[in-house]
C-alpha cells in the first residue's frame, strides 16, 4: 500500500517469512489475500508479484478513487471540527517534509494517511475498506510515479481540501478530493 515494494518485484513465501518474521502458513495465508485484493499477482506458474498495472488499469483504478474517496469526505464534512483540521494540517506538514527529502515512500505513506484522516470521520467502514483495496493495487505504482516526478512541492490540493474543511464547503470539497486523488494517476497512465 505505501509503495514499499517496487511494481513487478517478483516475492517468495520464504522471502516474506523472513522479513516478517513469520512460518510459511502465515506467509502464504497473506500472499493469498493479497492476491484475492488484487495487491498482488499471481501467474500461472506460481510466481507472486506485485503488479505492473496498464494505463486502462491506472485510468479506472483513478475513477474508483474519485467515486469513493469524494463520497467518503462529503460524508466526513458534518464531523470535520477542528481538532481533526489541526491533526490533518500537521500530516500535510509531514507530506511536505516528505516531499522536501524525495521520499517516494513516506509520502505514499503520509498522504495515505491524511486522506485515512477524513476518510474515518465518515463512519463508512465498507467505503474506507474499498478505498484500502485501491491504494493496495496502486502502492507499487504510485512509488514508481513519485520516484519519476520529482516533486519539490506538496500537494496543493491538501490545502484546498483544508480551506473547504473549514468553510465547510461541500462543493468546494468535492473538488478539491476529487482533483487530489486523480492528478497523480493521470500523470501517471500518460
């Protein structure tokens, strides 16, 4: 999910055991589910990996993002007060740093969590559940688009996000998730 393993990086269950340190059983139960969420690939031959996805695959894997993900912050909106405006602004410090040293990997991992932020004040656990099931097909991918773009800047859309948090501004909202969450995939199957 937070782009920890680069697309197409084959794994083993021996490999994984180790790192985790965990059994085979464990090892295989994980890479199964992954499979089942499309996390990971499977192949004829029993090589696991993760995936290296097509621009159609990037393209509605961005229209997922963008149903579920502005769903969930209009949904989130009524419960926006500002202790979680604060928490929320002190991440996108942290996405910014991220940004700053070109850590493709922490800023997966921090931006994920901004949007995982807002996302739980909508009390939608089915929703947040699917929206986890896209970021897990999209961490390898992402990785390899933030290690390409080098970006100096964060995300302007987090403060847009921000600003419609506090005005309480569904419209404003809507957008501003709905621009966040695709802008990088576009780039990305272009």
């Amino acid at each position: 999910m937070h782009g920890d393993i680069a697309p197409g990086q084959a794994l083993t269950l021996r490999g994984i055991g180790k790192q985790y340190s965990v059994s085979m059983t464990p090892a295989r139960e994980a890479v199964r589910r992954l499979v089942a969420e499309g996390a990971l690939s499977l192949s004829a031959s029993g090589r696991v990996a993760t995936p290296e996805l097509s621009n159609e695959r990037i393209e509605e894997l961005a229209a997922l993002r963008a149903l579920i993900e502005v769903e969930l912050a209009t949904r989130a909106l009524p419960r926006a007060h500002s202790a979680l405006i604060e928490r929320m602004q002190t991440i996108d410090r942290a996405v910014a740093e991220a940004v700053a040293h070109r850590d493709a990997v922490s800023y997966i991992r921090v931006n994920l969590e901004f949007h995982r932020t807002l996302y739980l004040r909508a009390q939608a656990p089915a929703m947040l559940a699917m929206a986890e099931t896209v970021w897990l097909q999209m961490g390898p991918t992402m990785r390899a688009l933030y290690g390409r773009l080098r970006r100096t800047e964060p995300p302007r859309y987090h403060r847009l996000i921000l600003a419609a948090l506090k005005a309480g501004d569904e419209p404003s909202l809507r957008l501003a998730v709905r621009s966040d969450v695709t802008q990088g995939l576009r780039m990305l199957a272009s």
